[in-house]
C-alpha cells in the first residue's frame, strides 16, 4: 500500500512539474514578457534599426540570457532592463534633413505591461520623445523611473 501512494505522490510531482514548464515555458523566461522584449527591440529599430541582435523570435531561446536583460534567478522574471545608447538616434537627429520620413521616438508605454517584477529601466540616451497609448498606471511609475 505504501508503493502505491509513493507511486501517485511521484505521478503527481510530475503532472505539476510539467504543467508549470508548459505555462511558464520550458525556455527559462516568463513567455509573455518573451513576447514584450520583442515588441520592444521593434519600437527601438524602428523603421531599420539592427539593436539587440541577441533577441531572436526563437521559442527555445532563454530571453533571460539576452543582452541588458536581467531576471530574477529564481522566478526567471525581467527585473532589470539596461537599455541605454540602443538606438542611433544621434545619427538619425543628424540626417534628418536629408530623411524625410526620420520621425522621434515614443514608445508605447503598454508594451512595458507585462513586466510586474521590473524594478529598473534604463531608456537613456535614445533620444525617446515621450510615451504613446499609455495604460493603467504605467505612467507614473514609469516616469519616475526612467534616467534621463
């Protein structure tokens, strides 16, 4: 009787064990936040930048392991994002009367959402104008972390 309910005890252990892997991803990073460093290496390229080559669209790859990405070793979310002097913003600035279609930078502040343990955010040296569809309480909080 005893090898039975050692045998179940096992059976569940594993049941959760991959139902955890499956909704967290098996790829180390949470899959929504994933999800938001993409959307976010987009608007920092945008319209042809090359920043951030580390962040490939690979779903087996960690995006904790990523370039200025920082996560909590033990929940594996993004607390930490170092983002400063990603763009060419300077050379843009510079070419700007020859580029018609050279615009400034505002990021979609609701692109940050899915970050809930983010504690630092590092957007300097981007030439960011401000923020566009801001949501929720965002952007207070954000305001108040960003470096300038």
């Amino acid at each position: 009787m005893m090898e039975y309910v050692q045998h179940l005890l096992m059976r569940l252990f594993w049941v959760l064990v991959i139902t955890l892997a499956v909704e967290n991803g098996c790829n180390g990073c949470w899959e929504k936040e994933r999800i938001a460093l993409l959307q976010l290496k987009d608007s920092i390229n945008f319209p042809n930048g090359t920043s951030l080559p580390s962040w490939e669209e690979d779903d087996y790859l960690d995006c904790c392991q990523w370039e200025r990405v920082t996560c909590n070793s033990s929940t594996r979310r993004v607390i930490k994002l170092s983002l400063n002097a990603t763009t060419d913003w300077l050379n843009q600035i510079q070419s700007r009367s020859r580029d018609l279609t050279w615009s400034p930078w505002y990021l979609n502040a609701s692109i940050l959402l899915p970050f809930e343990s983010l504690q630092s955010l590092d957007l300097s040296e981007n030439g960011l104008y401000g923020f566009a569809g801001n949501e929720g309480d965002l952007d207070q909080s954000i305001s108040a972390s960003i470096k300038s």
